[in-house]
C-alpha cells in the first residue's frame, strides 16, 4: 500500500496504517483467484481463506460474518478502527449487496466536519490565515463540499472535498482513479480540465487518502464549467458529446498499466458486459408483460453480441459516465471545458463509453435516432471503431437503457413508497420504444451511417 515519492497511498486520522495491517490487507489481496490456503489476522480479528474463497471472518469480540471476499476487502482498512460487532469494518464487512445497502453509510458530514477535514488535513492549503468557505454539492452515495479558499491578498482556488461511503469506493480503486485521472490531465492539457487528486498530510506523511471512522476522505481540484444539462440543446450539442468520449477513449488506451490491471479485477455494478447474465432475471421486476418482453429481447440479443464479438472487442479503461451531468461546458456557448466524477471508472469493452453516452444522450429527445447517430459522428472524429464494435455499438445502447430501467425496478422493489423512481424512467421506456426498432430490426445501421445529413432538432430536443 506505498505510493511513489515516499508517500504512502493512504493513512488514518492517527498516521499511516498500522504495518501489521497494511500486511494484512496486501495479503488478503493477494488471495483472491489463488490455490493456497491463509489465515490472515490483525489483532484478534480472523479471516479464513480457503483455495482463494472466503470461508470464516471471526470478528474481534468473537462472532462471526457471513459475508464475501469482495466486502472483507472493502472493509479491512477501517479495522484500525476497531473490528467487532457495530464497528464500521463490521458493517461494511457485512454488506454483501452494496446497491442495496449503500443508503445505510453515507457519510453524515456536516459543512463544519468538512472545514475541519479541510484545515486538518490540507493546512498548506488551508492554513490559519486562509478564509476557507465550504458549501455541500449534489452526491449520490457520498457526501461533497466545494471549498473556497480565500488567502489574505485576495488570491482564491476552489476544491472538491469528497467523503467516500465505504461501500463504493476502496482504496484500491480510488489509487487506479486517482492514475487515470492523474495522466487524462497531463494528456488533455488544458483543453478539457479532470478532477485531480491533491495530497493530503498526516503528521509527516503525504497520501492521497485518508481513512475516516465514516469512510475515505480526498480531496480533488475543482472543475470549472457548467453542466452541460442547464445548457440549450443545439445541433452541435450531440456532436460535442461523441467528440469527448472519442477525445477521452483515445488518450485513455495509454492509461497506466497498474491502473488498467487493479480495475480489471474488479465487478462494476453498471458495467453492463459484466452483468447481463444478473440482469436478464432481474427483469422480472418489471411489473408490465410487455415491457419485460422488450427488456428480454434486448438484454439477449446484446448478450448474442457479446459471444459473436468475443476477444475482437478491444477491452480497456473507460469513464463509464459520460453524460450531461458530468459533461461541463464553458459559461457563453463556448464549447465543451471539462469532465467530471470519475466514480465509475471500470475497465470493460472500450465501446461500452459511446454507448452510455449515446443512452443518456438520447434521453428526453424527440429525434432519438439522430440524435444518437450525432454522437457516433463526433466519436468517430477522434477514434475508430473496429467491426466488433460496430456489432456492439447498437446492442451495448440498447442494454444500458434496459439496465438503468430494471434496476430503477430493483430500486422501487427496495423503496416501494417512492413513485418518483418510477416517474423518472419514463423517458428510457420511450427511448426503448423509439431505439427498439431503428437498431434491432435495421442491424444498427441507421446509427452508424454517419454520413447521413446532420440531425433535425426542435423545440423538444432543446430542453
């Protein structure tokens, strides 16, 4: 767990990590996919591995966790904490579905708390004389502040402050992260500004990352732009977004090796290659026949892709978010000037970038098919796309729809009082509706024409 530069890649709130732990996490590591027996311990916590699966996690005070490798991983870090029943490694040890547990350990940080993370673990940034504002941003799963330094000559710089929830983001994947991140920035210059990591101080130590008792403390340089959802929709608008997924595909095929190589290890819940065969029967929560009937028909024939394409289809690391949110653009029209929230990093099929783009991007629009073959022609301006991956291409948009509407499914199975998870997947069943046809029944080649003459838009796509 070191990190170049004599740093250390993460540290807790009383210094780095214990050495007896850190070893303890390295050699758990180490285990999954292996032959060998191991029995590794911190303290008088116990985890038992048999032939590279988890078979026993004996808990501090001496009970025990039903639970698997995945969690235990994400979990042993806050066992500086403390490892029996209640602690924070025991409720994140024993997460095992982390879509359904999330809600229960974001982090609950006030904008006081994060002030005080501010000063405590940045005091170069944010000495005593610096006027340190903090304000609490939109998060899914985690809890974020944009923190406004101001220092006495009037000199300002703005940051993101990120409280990870413990149970989407590990220190294994926020390091790969934070690589990716790290090389789009000296790649992109700054044309197309990313979030980069700004090391933290524990005593004498440097470290990305500090562990909290609540979960992964971080904090990144702000982005400026604004999202690209409160800007008018016009005709360049698709275009601009296939050209920064082509943009980002292209300089991400030379990301670092040991970033590519930790995020192929590991299961994204919305990398849809990965979890199709999940997803066919979790359809069933569709309450309407025919809706499932159209998922079905989706989810398999992107499977049958799958098989056709096989190792053709190049495979590498990808954003896995490009959407309006995420996407920012400079104040006045002037085009696009960032990307932001990399928290769905994953290695997967390299495709698999336009075609989320191009699910989101299609989403709420009346001209759905142009506006998705828009996207593929601003892509292909900066990155070709192979003949596996135009088999792909239509299939992969098709099922990340189909994904966002089964797992909102999942979502109200979970929540049923809220009816607004339903609400908000209408426009993906008329996306399905319009998209069905024109992509499965033409092979796709409606979307892949992009010689076709530049998409019509009126007042509906401009919302």
């Amino acid at each position: 767990m070191s990190a170049g530069g004599g740093g250390v890649a993460i540290a807790h709130a009383g210094g780095a990590l214990p050495a007896a732990l850190q070893q303890a996490c390295a050699a758990l590591a180490a285990c999954r996919g292996g032959a060998e027996d191991a029995v590794i311990t911190y303290g008088t916590l116990k985890v038992s591995v048999v032939r590279g699966e988890l078979r026993e996690v004996a808990l501090s005070d001496g009970s025990r966790l039903d639970t698997t490798f995945d969690a235990v991983l994400r979990a042993l870090p806050y066992a500086v904490y403390g490892a029996e029943a209640g602690s924070t490694f025991a409720k994140v040890a024993a997460a095992t579905n982390p879509m359904h547990d999330t809600a229960k350990l974001i982090p609950a940080v006030d904008a006081a708390e994060a002030e005080r993370l501010v000063r405590g673990y940045f005091p170069e940034l944010a000495p005593p004389a610096v006027e340190v504002s903090v304000k609490q941003v939109d998060g899914y799963d985690d809890a974020n502040f944009k923190v406004s330094l101001r220092g006495g000559g009037g000199e300002r710089a703005t940051y993101l402050l990120k409280c990870y929830n413990p149970l989407t983001a590990g220190e294994g994947f926020l390091r790969a992260q934070d690589e990716v991140t790290r090389h789009l920035a000296s790649v992109l210059g700054g044309g197309v500004g990313v979030p980069v990591g700004v090391d933290a101080r524990v005593g004498d130590l440097t470290c990305p990352f500090v562990v909290e008792k609540f979960g992964i403390v971080r904090l990144q340089k702000w982005v400026e732009g604004v999202p690209l959802s409160t800007v008018e929709f016009g005709p360049g608008t698709a275009e601009a977004i296939g050209a920064l997924c082509g943009t980002l595909q292209a300089q991400l095929a030379a990301a670092p090796a040991a970033a590519a190589a930790t995020l192929a290890t590991m299961k994204h819940p919305w990398d849809y290659s990965q979890a199709v065969d999940d997803l066919i029967p979790m359809q069933a929560l569709l309450a309407d026949e025919a809706k499932r009937a159209i998922v079905d028909r989706v989810l398999r024939w992107y499977r049958a892709g799958l098989e056709a394409a096989g190792d053709a289809a190049p495979k590498g690391v990808i954003h896995g978010d490009v959407n309006w949110t995420n996407i920012l653009m400079k104040p006045g029209g002037g085009g696009v000037c960032g990307v932001c929230d990399f928290g769905d990093v994953q290695y997967t099929h390299r495709v698999n970038e336009l075609a989320t783009s191009i699910a989101y991007g299609v989403l709420s629009r009346k001209h759905h098919v142009a506006v998705a073959r828009a996207i593929v022609r601003g892509y292909t301006r900066h990155a070709a796309l192979s003949d596996a991956e135009r088999l792909l291409l239509p299939r992969a948009a098709l099922a990340r729809i189909a994904q966002s509407l089964v797992m909102g499914a999942y979502s109200y199975s979970v929540n049923p009082e809220n009816e607004y998870l339903l609400e908000t997947q209408r426009p993906g069943w008329e996306a399905l509706d319009a998209l069905v046809p024109a992509f499965m029944d033409a092979e796709g080649t409606d979307l892949l024409d992009t010689q076709r003459p530049a998409a019509p838009y009126d007042a509906q796509d401009a919302v």
